[in-house]
C-alpha cells in the first residue's frame, strides 16, 4: 500500500495534467504525462465510444454493474457500461453523468497502485501458490489478468460495505497447489478469478453483498466445505450457493 507522500504526489501530477488540458483548450491525448505508472487516459469517455481505454475503464468500474449482472470487458461503452460509470461516480460523490472525464480519471489514479491493482489488494494476496501464475487451467498472463479483475471487483465491494478491510485467505492456484487443499477439479481458484474470503464482515453478509458486484460464482455458509469462509469468482454462468444466507 502506497505512503501518503506517495498518493499526495500522484493526486499533484494527475491536478498537473488536467490544468494543462483546460489551459491548452483541449482534450488531452495520449502523450500527456502519466498521472501513474500504470495507464493514462487520453480523452473523455462516454457512451458510444470503443477502444483499448474503454476496456481498461471497464476493468476497474467491473465492480459496479448492479445485482446479478456482469460486465463485458469488451471495449464498448454501451448503456451497461455507462450505468457502471454512474454507480461507481456514485460511489465516490462524484457528478453521476455516465461519462469518464477527469474527475473519474483521477479518482481511479487515487485508487490503483503503479501495477494497475487496487490500493487495498495485491497480487501477492491473490496468489499464495506460486510467483509466476504458471500450472492453472489457463495460460499465466491469463491468471493473472483475471486476478486483477477480480481485485477491482473486491475494491468496489469494500467501498460498499464502509470500507471494511476484506481478508483473503486463498487466490489463484495451480493444480498441484489446488490437490494439497483438496479444491475441487474445476476450481475457480485454478482461474485466477477465485477468491476465498474470511474474516470480517461475516461470511454471510459478504456472500450477500457479492451479489452487486460482477461475481458469477458466489459460494458461502450451507453449501459444502464453505461454512469456515465465502468463495467469489466468474463462472461462464451465474452459480450462487449459500443456503444458510438465503442465496
């Protein structure tokens, strides 16, 4: 997690880029000084647009696409992806337009560390197993994107619940790591995108709230193997079991 020195800086620098875009009369473009060492948006974003920008805001409003949807990381700024913009503007107190400009732009700058996750999870917490992603059911640079997502999924969830600290006790794994634990065979966990959570809130209110938050796989107290923890993660179609939580 990133100092307050570090944070205060990188606020400065992104404050520096917007100043010099309204100074010039126009909209800045992709040779703009970085506001951080992960990716600079060029332009404003609104719906109707497409392109590698898209995608990457779509990456980190992944969190915010309303009860039981999913976000298509598509590059495509249709009405879901503005309605995610909205909520996730919401979120922060910013003007919910539905368009990404420089007051959502720097508030995603404020919140992603210089390796694109998100200031409250890390890699390293997403991956337990092994440094290299290597020996899952997908390639590792697989695995590891779907790990990020999965990060800012958990970034927008924490902002929900009153920014609870959110403890991981298992992230991706390859086979062999998933055979010690006895995962089941088709893990998410073997993806990149499971998530075991404990700790506080409880385990019910995190199933519950999951819900909101782009998670196909939402699995908690009452079904088997998951009353010491709740499991999240992206199955090809919804998959929700926590009886003893009314899911």
């Amino acid at each position: 997690m990133r100092t307050a020195l570090h944070r205060a800086g990188r606020m400065l620098v992104a404050c520096a880029v917007v100043a010099a875009t309204a100074l010039a009369g126009v909209v800045a473009t992709g040779s703009a000084a970085q506001a951080d060492g992960c990716y600079t948006w060029g332009r404003v974003l609104s719906q109707g647009m497409s392109g590698e920008d898209v995608r990457q805001l779509q990456i980190r409003v992944s969190g915010y696409p309303d009860y039981g949807a999913v976000l298509a990381l598509d590059g495509a700024y249709g009405p879901a992806t503005r309605s995610a913009v909205v909520r996730f503007q919401q979120a922060y107190g910013l003007s919910a337009d539905g368009v990404a400009g420089s007051q959502t732009f720097n508030k995603i700058y404020a919140l992603q560390d210089n390796d694109c996750t998100p200031v409250n999870f890390s890699y390293a917490e997403l991956n337990k197993c092994n440094s290299n992603w290597s020996g899952g059911a997908v390639s590792a640079s697989t695995a590891k994107f779907n790990a990020l997502v999965s990060m800012w999924k958990l970034q927008a969830m924490r902002r929900a619940l009153g920014n609870v600290p959110i403890q991981i006790s298992s992230g991706f794994r390859s086979y062999s790591c998933n055979s010690a634990v006895g995962g089941a065979s088709n893990s998410r966990h073997l993806y990149g995108d499971g998530v075991d959570l404990v700790g506080s809130p409880s385990f019910c209110r995190l199933a519950q709230q999951a819900r909101y938050h782009g998670f196909s796989n939402i699995l908690g107290p009452g079904y088997p193997g998951h009353n010491d923890h709740t499991h999240v993660g992206a199955t090809p179609s919804r998959s929700w079991s926590a009886p003893s939580c009314g899911i």
